[in-house]
C-alpha cells in the first residue's frame, strides 16, 4: 500500500483524506497546509502518492505540482480541489497530475485514484 503525503489548507479536510484512505492500507506519513511545505514534505519524507489541493495560501497546487515534478519527474501526484473547470484541469495534467478529483468527492473515487496511479 502506499505512503501519502496530503496536502491542504484546511486541517478538517487533511483529517477527512487521512480517515478515508488508512482504513484502505494506505499511510498518511505527512501533511502540509501550502505549496512551500507540500515541497519540503515531498523532499524529506519521498512518499508514494500526493494528494494536492490547488487554493492555498504561500504557493498553490499548479506552482508546487511543477516544483515537485522537477525534483521527481515520476512523482504520483492526485490533484484534489473544488475548482473543476476544465482549464484547471487541463493545466494540472498537462504539469503531470495523475489524477484529478473534484471535491466533494467519494472515498470510492480517492481509493481508485490511489490504486489507479500505483498501477502505473
């Protein structure tokens, strides 16, 4: 199973991705609450996965996804945010974003996510 980094600003939802995935085998070995420390995380603790939100303060998801795919150009990253606008999501895959799940979303859509990019 898989080591995972969640990144978002708000703690609740960082509590909420942790209380859905561990049950699943997963562990969260890390959180961050912006881009600067989504980097610092992905550097020190190399987890399997990242979960990232794009709205955060200090540096968004889009600016820390391209910063942590210059330090591991294989880098599982799962956006997960309430923007869907196709735009948005365009720009994040086209940065390397292996995923993108649109918040609210099921704990059946974020376990398929997890398994759909340790597959690859």
């Amino acid at each position: 199973m898989a080591n995972v980094l969640v990144v978002d600003d708000a703690a609740f939802m960082r509590m909420t991705i942790k209380k859905m995935i561990e049950p699943h085998g997963h562990t969260v070995i890390c959180e961050a609450e912006n881009g600067i420390e989504a980097i610092k995380r992905f550097v020190e603790y190399r987890p399997d996965v990242v979960l990232l939100d794009i709205t955060m303060p200090e540096m968004n998801g889009v600016e820390a996804l391209k910063r942590i795919k210059e330090v591991d150009p294989n880098a599982r990253v799962i956006i997960c945010s309430a923007m869907g606008q196709q735009a948005m999501v365009a720009q994040t895959i086209q940065y390397g974003a292996k995923d993108f799940i649109v918040k609210p979303f099921e704990e059946d859509r974020l376990i398929a996510a997890i398994d759909k990019v340790l597959s690859r």
